[in-house]
C-alpha cells in the first residue's frame, strides 16, 4: 500500500475496532473491503431486520456508527479521513469509500478512539444525579458536527410526548407475534456467540426506568438492581435530520457514534432507544409534536450516570474481522482503488 494510506495491518486494526460500534439487536450488518488507498464500507442486507426494521433505518445507523468509529479509529493514528457515502448509485449497499490524508491526532482524536472498547448499552437504571448541561451541550456539538440535531427532551411536555411514544411503541411491537419471534433470535445470547444481544447484557425482567418503557428482551440474566430508593435522572436526546433519505440515516450513525463516545469519555452511561422510531405512527408523533415538524427523528438516546457502585457490564461479542472483512470481489468505484 502506498505511503499516502495506512497499511494493511493497520487497516485491519482499525476495522476490528470498528466492528465494535453498536447495532440494532448487535446484528453488525456490515461488511468492508479493502483497497490501493482506501476502505470500503457495505451494508450487509443478510443481517437485516424486516419485521423490527422494516424501513432498513437501524441498519443504516448501525453502519453509520460503524463508519464513524473507524473514522476515530484512524484519526487517532495520525490519518484523517475523506469519506465518500454512497459512492455508486449502481450499488445501493456500498455505504462509504474512505481515504486518506496524514495529520497530526489531536488529544480529543485518542480520547474518543479509547472510548470505543469502555463503550456499552446500558439498559439499568441510572442514578438521580443529572447530566449536567454543560456535558449535554458538548453532546449535542458532537452531533451537529455530523450534521445532526441531538434535541434534549427538557421541557416536561416534550418529555412527556415522548416517553408516551416510547410506550406506545414498546406495547404495539410486544403485541406483534412476528416481532416477538425476530427478537427471540437475536436475544438472550450465551457465552460462545458471535453476534445478538447476550443474556448478560439485558434484565431479567421487563424494565421502566420513571417514564421511560425500555425495550423488552427475553431471556435476559442481568438482575435488577435492589429497589430504586432514587428517583431515576436519565436524560433523553432526538437525534434527527433535516431530510430522511439514506444518506441522512447514514449520517444519524455517525452521529449517534460520536455522542455515545463523548459520552464514554464523560463516564455517562447510554442506552439507544429506537422503538418509538421504528413504529410509524409514534415516529410521526415525534416529528411533530416534539420537533415541530420540522425535523426527522433518527434514534432517542439515554443517557445518565450509573448509581455508586454499579458493576461494569461485560462486553458484548463481535463476528471475527475475517469474517466481515472481503466478500465484495471488486470496489465499483476505480478512481477509489479497487480491492485487493
Ligand atoms: C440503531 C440501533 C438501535 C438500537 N435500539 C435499541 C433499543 O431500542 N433498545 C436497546 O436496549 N438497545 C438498543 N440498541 C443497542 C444494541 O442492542 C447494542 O448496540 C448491541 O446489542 C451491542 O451491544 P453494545 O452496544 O453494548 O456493544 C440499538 C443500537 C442501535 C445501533
């Protein structure tokens, strides 16, 4: 590989770092390949969710979020990247062409690179402490920096708008055999799986957090903490666009990357919430009861501290790199660098 790009060996480490970005049930739809000069990111529409994700949305902001952390992975190894979406309209799953440009990693590129493996989705109850409105400020910069409006549910109808959507849509997908049976799949994973969401990771019993109706999985092995003698002070960020066209579903990723990660850094713990989004009516509620019809939502993140003495979540598990890695025999775009 030229001088102009990072070699292959690095190239593979930054992907593996990269494949631990969140996605919807941990599905990771996402395949890459390599070039001359560049990285190329595709969706992987094997790993989609039809009943759940009907419109293919969290598929793309997990892969999004994916793109994203393969930006910071390289941005802290002194390459600053140049990032194509959609190149090929021929080809509608190649999502990103990446290259290159060498540049000196700033403090704030290695802070975020290693948030990527503390980062978790974090679905106990938070601690009464607020999130101080400084950090939700510097939450929402990072978003709109991806071109993405992170609105903070503060005003109590806002929140109570949206908490009902949350509920209304966690009650109209439990009701919903086919989604019950695409959950199933993907839910309450053991120890030697590769992918989905692992039992460790999700209560054992259906949780709301105050008014927030988090999503249900079953099997989950993750004990409830002792009964709240605080009152819950997690707090609610839209991420929406200005349009919700792919590209734009795209972009949400990359933004809800980069507020989960400035968040990592801050030691707040996060949960993505997109139930009220995948359901059509509550996700038209939200567009125009809380963002006044002038934006998309995206995805609803929560966000909070974790109470004292809180036991840090393991790990989720993630495909082998080889095994998302290749898989494309060529890069339809040759003034990127075709494959090798
Ligand atoms: C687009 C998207 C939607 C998600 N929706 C939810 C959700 O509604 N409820 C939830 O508990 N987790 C949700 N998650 C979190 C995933 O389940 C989680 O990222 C995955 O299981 C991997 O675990 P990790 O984030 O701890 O690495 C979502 C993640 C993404 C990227």
């Amino acid at each position: 590989m030229p001088q102009d790009a990072p070699d292959r060996r690095t190239i593979e480490a930054v992907i593996a770092l990269a494949t631990r970005a969140p996605s919807i049930h941990n599905t990771q739809p996402w395949r890459w390949a390599i070039g001359d000069s560049s990285v190329h990111l595709f969706a992987d529409p094997e790993r989609a969710l039809p009943t759940t994700d009907p419109d293919g949305r969290d598929l793309l902001i997990s892969c999004g979020a994916a793109l994203h952390h393969l930006r910071v992975g390289f941005a802290a190894l002194g390459w600053a990247t140049v990032v194509h979406r959609l190149p090929n309209p021929a080809e509608p799953d190649h999502l990103a062409a990446v290259t290159f440009i060498a540049r000196q990693a700033t403090a704030d590129d290695i802070a975020l690179a290693a948030a990527i493996p503390h980062r978790r989705t974090d679905r106990r109850r938070f601690s009464s402490w607020p999130v101080p409105a400084a950090m939700v400020d510097v939450l929402a910069e990072r978003a709109s920096c991806e071109g993405v409006v992170a609105v903070a549910a503060e005003d109590p109808r806002d929140r109570f708008r949206l908490t009902a959507a949350i509920t209304m849509a966690a009650w109209q997908q439990g009701m919903d055999a086919a989604y019950s049976a695409e959950l199933a799949a993907w839910a309450g994973r053991g120890y030697a799986a590769v992918d989905g969401v692992p039992a460790a990771n999700t209560p054992s019993t259906p949780v709301r957090h105050g008014d927030v109706t988090m999503r249900t999985f079953p099997d989950g092995a993750l004990d409830a903490p002792p009964a709240a003698s605080e009152e819950d002070s997690g707090e609610l960020l839209v991420l929406a666009t200005t349009a919700d066209d792919r590209v734009s579903r795209l972009r949400a990723g990359e933004a809800l990357s980069a507020v989960l990660l400035a968040a990592t850094d801050f030691r707040l713990a996060t949960c993505p919430l997109s139930q009220p989004i995948d359901f059509g009516p509550t996700r038209d509620a939200l567009r125009e009861d809380v963002l006044d019809g002038i934006a998309f939502p995206q995805i609803v993140l929560r966000v909070g501290w974790v109470p004292v003495g809180g036991e840090p979540l393991p790990a989720t598990p993630r495909r082998p790199t080889a095994e998302v890695l290749g898989g494309y025999p060529s890069v339809k775009a040759p003034h990127l660098g075709g494959t090798r």
